[in-house]
C-alpha cells in the first residue's frame, strides 16, 4: 500500500533549480552529484517533497505539464516577500472552494500555487 506521492520534475539544470526554490524556502534534503553538475535533488517544503531530474527541457509553453500545488501559512506575506524576486501568474485570490492563492512561474516555466484555507464565519 502506498504511503504517499512526490512528484519528480525534469529540468533543465538542477542547481538552479534547487537555488531557485530554496530561496523560496525550501530546504535541500539531498542532492546527487552526477557527473560534474548534479543530476538529481530531493527538496522540502515543509512536510511536502519534490524531487528535480536532469533531462527536461525549456519551454516557453504559458503552461507546462504539471503544476505545483503547495499548502502554505499567511499567503499573502509570502506574496509580499516574493513580488520582486518571482513571476507572479495571479495574485493573492480567494477561490469559491475556499482557499486563498498565489500563482507564481518558476525558472523552468512550471506553475507553483501557494494556497491556504480561508476561515468563514
């Protein structure tokens, strides 16, 4: 029985790639060296995890293929920390299922949405 799912993205260069989220607050758990440039990266958020392949390729698609969905806490300060830094695709919004959300393109193009509950009266 499976206990849980991480997505694994391939991109282009996975330094980078690590850097660009763990100035977004994600924390490296492992990276492996390859051969010269690290060839793959597990990396952090909070309970959540993703991991970084080597071998994808640009794009300039307005979407990419898989989309990052994040559960975060006080969305709108970490919109404040990252306005001048990311790609925002949509700013802090509350959708009718309940959530308050941040879209934001990474360096390879992906979308990352940062949601939280709202609380209602």
């Amino acid at each position: 029985m499976a206990r849980t799912v991480i997505p694994m993205i391939h991109v282009p260069d996975v330094r980078a790639t690590a850097t660009w989220y763990t100035d977004l607050g994600f924390t490296v758990l492992a990276i492996h060296p390859g051969h010269g440039d690290p060839d793959w990266a597990m990396l952090a958020f909070g309970e959540g995890r993703i991991m970084l392949n080597a071998g994808g390729r640009p794009s300039a698609a307005a979407r990419r293929e898989v989309d990052l969905y994040m559960y975060a806490e006080d969305v709108p300060a970490l919109a404040r920390r990252l306005a001048a830094r990311v790609e925002v695709i949509e700013t802090v919004h509350e959708t009718e299922y309940g959530m308050r959300g941040l879209i934001i393109r990474d360096l390879n193009g992906f979308w990352v949405t940062f949601g939280e509950e709202v609380s209602r009266p």
